[in-house]
C-alpha cells in the first residue's frame, strides 16, 4: 500500500504538551499549573445571550465573515480600546478561535520559500502552520535577559530577502512577556523599511498589568501590513466557544475569508451571539478578572522571591516563566521529578520552543488557595534539590 | 493613604474576611504595616462593621425559620420612619431592616427557631407598634444564594490539566 500520509505531515512534531499530559492525567490528587484557559466561568448575562439565541432559534449559518453586528461591535471595541480603526465590512473576519486566524492568514499570505520570522518561546501553532502553508519558519530565541522581548538586533539579524511575515506574540504565552509601545516602535520602522509583513497575535491583549495594551497596528505605516488576531478566549473566558477574530488590509481579509468559506463555513452562531453581548456589556467582567490574575500574579512572584527562585516580572497574559537552570536539570527531567515528588503539574519550557530549555510554564489561572499549596509544593521540591547538592 | 487603597482592600476581602494580612498585601503590593493600619482604620471608622460567617442552616440539623416582613407604617413628625424603625431593629430577632421604596416602608428579615415564634413576634410586638399599619409575613422556604454565593454548588475544576 502507498503511503497515506503527506511528506510534510511527517515533518512536524506532535505538540510537546501530549506526553507530559498523558502521564500527569493518570496520577491522583495531581494539582496542575499547566492549564492554558481561564479558570473562570464565561459571565452569566454571556451565556444566557447564547441560550437566548438558541431558544429563538437561531440556529443556522451566519455569512462567511461572521455576523455584521459583531465585526461592528469588533471594530468599535478596537477603536475604543486599541485605537486603531477597521471596516467591519472588509477588513474584519470572525474565524473559529484565535487559531483558525493564524492557519488562514499564512495560508492566505505566503508561498513556498517563504520566510516567518518567529520568536520563541512562543504558543504550539506558529510554526506548524508556517510549515503546512508551505513556509520556511525561521525561529528567534528570545532571551530571558532580554525579559523575552523582541529585540531589533534580533529581527535584523533573522531578517532575509525571503522573509515575508513577521509573528507577533504579545502579550505572550508561555513567557508573560509584553511588547510596550517604545519596544514596538522600533519593530515598526525595521518591518516598514524591510517591507515585511506582521502577524500580531493579540489574544492576551486585556490580560496587562502594565498600562494599556498597545498594538502594532496603530503605529505609523503598520495598519497596511499588520493583521491583528484576537478572540474572546483568554479576555471573556470563553474558550470553549471557540470564537477569534483577524483585522487587516481588505486586500488579505477578503483572501482569508475565501479560505474559512471553503473550509470552515462561518464560526458558530451560538457563540457570535454571545460575543455581541460580550462586546456590548462585558467590559465590567474583564476588568474583574484582570484584577484578579493581577493578584494571583503578584502572590507567585511573592512566592518565586521568597524561595529564592529566579524569574522576571512578567506584565501579560497568566503565565510566569521562573528560571531553573541552577538545577542542572533539563525542563522536562524538572517537571517530570516536580510532578513525581510533589504532585505537581507544570509545562517544560520546552514545549514552546527549544530556547524555553531551562524554564517553566506556571500558569496562575487558579485560585489563590491552589496556588498557595502549589508554591508549598515546589518550594518543598527545590530546597530537597539544593540539599542534595 | 487614599481612597482607592481602602477600596481594593475592601474589594479583597468582602468575600473573605479570614485571609491573612500578608496575602492582602503582597497581592495587592502593600505593605503587611499598611493593611493592618488601614483595616483598623476602618473598623474604627464604622466602615468595616463585622466579620461574619455565611452559614447554610439547612445541612446543620438545628432548626431555623427565616421570614420576611413587609411593613407598612405612619412616619412621625420630625422623626420620619426612624423611629419605628429603631423600634423595630432593637429587637434581636431582627436581622436586617430596610427603608424600602414602593409599596410598603420597612423590609425586616427575621429568624426564630419555629413558625409560632416568628407569628407570635410579629403579632404581639410588631403590630402593636402605634405606627404600624400592617404586616406582611412571607416565610423563606429555601435560601438558593445569599450573599452572592450559590448555595449547594461547589464546582469542580473541569479543565484538562493541561493544554498549551
């Protein structure tokens, strides 16, 4: 029999999350650090929208691009929030979560040969999708010095004749990092000179605790070559939705939707319901639960200084990223110990790129009380370690 | 130390009142001395009143009766509805009374142990009052959520225990 299979599906790693969920899965009594969603539920008067509409029976596809009223309430949000302005008509499509937009944005915008810069540590599906669209990913190995911002040395450096997109991942997971204003500027000037394009991925932008979001699409000359990718995911706790957004240059929206027309249809009705009313009376929930990640953020970073675990201050999304290289482990010998000594279950840095080596995922979407016993745990399991030494 | 301080402390412990001062510091980025200063600030103040324990009665086998009443009553010249109202909350049956608007004037939540104990309150000392008009009792049958918490529903955490 021939071979099923395509040649590139055979390139491309399983997601390195797999093997360490399967074996944490199966432990009792494991507290787990590793989850990448909110740990709230999606705001009442949100749900009971997608109910409502379910009981009126709508219950049939909406147009390709999503519904009308919700890329407008869109467009108004990043206006109001972001400054920066859209046409819900042709510059905006409501994808199936943030990475149905990635998928179809690089499918839509390059070519085999061509060149993604993408910095690490970053989320799973940058690179894949690179690949599958036939790109060429080209990693950055962000640097914890650099407290895993983007540098411009860096992007120069990566920077060829055949790059064509830049990734954007900010605010990020797994790091926590963030790209502020005076950082993106000089992103800016160097994809305007190079004529390169940018993918920003702003699905954590409501989770900052430093100011204001910014995005690179409101600075000068990078409207036209910027698609932003957002969703209601991380900002609403509506991850089981499965509901994204892309904004950009109609000339690339119109290609993308052509592309969510064939494979995908439109994005589930329920939940542009729901969204609208997310968009439309949902910003007293967000700034709640901003403030109550802040918190959280704040007790780790606590924690990590008190047993005198290295890490940077982070500023986004829920993630912190704390530094074990004086273990002399490897991240997942780390986790895979943490998790046998202690019950504990946190993600190898690896998992987001082999420049995570040496760090680990914690994420602080759980309760102040989860999170004070996890600290117990892992302040327990390092001053065995040092002991030991 | 300003106002929006007092508020976030407020905010951080309104549905806990037995965390500790350090975790209302560190997760707020004060000082443990400025939350213990701020909160017996308040409590001096008479703006923290109480620190009390949110109980559901109905799995303890003690038996309690909750009733509501709607009172209507003649307000007093200069007095207005203070008086009967001060009258009325005295009582230590009496949790909570309200000056209500609408169709009636006072809302009083009250607890005793049996049925005859609420009705004989509410006949006896309640009406009798010079200027109370009339009673409305309505018993609680069932507390679904008090306080902003959902009784009966502990949730567990459905997620996967990890996803990237």
């Amino acid at each position: 029999m021939r071979d099923p299979l395509s040649q590139v599906i055979g390139t491309i790693k399983p997601s390195g999350i797999r093997k360490f969920f399967d074996i944490a899965s199966e432990r009792k009594d494991t507290i787990s650090l590793g989850v990448g969603e909110p740990d709230f539920d999606t705001p009442w008067h949100i749900r009971d929208e997608g109910i409502f509409s379910l009981e009126k029976g709508r219950t049939f596809y909406t147009s390709n691009s999503g519904l009308i009223e919700l890329r407008t309430e869109i467009c108004n949000y990043y206006d109001r929030r972001f400054k920066v302005s859209y046409d819900p008509k042709k510059e905006t499509i409501i994808t199936v979560g943030g990475s149905e937009a990635i998928d179809i944005a690089f499918r839509a915008m390059l070519d085999p040969g061509d060149e993604v810069i993408i910095p690490q540590p970053s989320y799973v599906s940058y690179e894949p999708c690179a690949i599958l669209a036939g790109a060429k990913p080209v990693i950055i190995e962000l640097k914890n010095e650099d407290e895993f911002r983007l540098t411009p040395e860096e992007l120069e450096e990566a920077i060829t004749d055949k790059t064509k997109i830049l990734v954007l991942p900010y605010p990020n997971n797994p790091t926590g990092a963030i790209m502020e204003e005076a950082d993106l500027v000089k992103i800016a000037k160097i994809c305007v000179e190079r004529d390169i394009f940018v993918l920003s991925d702003e699905i954590y932008a409501e989770l900052s605790y430093k100011g204001d979001h910014v995005t690179v699409a409101s600075l000068p000359g990078m409207r036209e070559r910027t698609i932003v990718i957002n969703g209601f995911s991380k900002a609403y706790a509506m991850t089981g939705w499965r509901l994204g957004y892309a904004m950009g240059p109609a000339k690339i929206i119109e290609q993308m939707t052509k592309i969510h027309q064939f494979a995908i249809m439109c994005a589930p009705t329920t939940s542009q319901y729901a969204a609208v009313e997310a968009l439309k009376n949902g910003d007293d929930d967000v700034k709640m639960m901003r403030t109550s990640y802040d918190q959280r953020r704040k007790f780790l970073m606590n924690a990590f200084a008190e047993m005198g675990l290295p890490c940077f201050e982070p500023f986004g999304a829920f993630y912190v990223f704390p530094d074990i290289r004086e273990f002399n482990m490897t991240s997942e010998e780390f986790a895979f110990a943490l998790l046998d000594a202690k019950k504990l279950a946190v993600v190898p840095g690896t998992a987001f790129g082999d420049c995570g080596e040496g760090f680990l995922r914690i994420s602080y979407a759980y309760s102040i009380e989860k999170l004070r016993i996890a600290m117990e745990r892992i302040s327990d399991f390092i001053e065995d370690l040092r002991n030991k030494k | 130390m300003n106002s929006d301080v007092r508020k976030e402390i407020l905010g951080y412990i309104e549905r806990n009142a037995r965390v500790d001062l350090k975790e209302v510091a560190v997760c707020l980025g004060l000082t443990e001395v400025d939350v213990a200063n701020e909160l017996s600030a308040m409590e001096s103040e008479g703006i923290i009143c109480g620190y009390h324990t949110l109980i559901d009665w109905e799995k303890v086998t003690e038996e309690r009766i909750h009733a509501l009443i709607e009172v209507k009553v003649t307000p007093k010249r200069d007095k207005g509805f203070d008086d009967v109202a001060e009258r009325i909350y005295k009582y230590p049956e009496v949790q909570s009374t309200y000056l209500i608007s609408g169709g009636f004037d006072l809302l009083v939540f009250m607890e005793g142990k049996t049925l005859r104990e609420i009705s004989t309150f509410v006949s006896q000392k309640l009406s009798t009052l010079d200027s109370v008009l009339s009673t409305t009792t309505h018993f609680i049958l069932h507390k679904y959520k008090d306080y902003g918490v959902i009784f009966n529903k502990k949730k567990e955490d459905e997620r996967m225990i990890m996803t990237p």
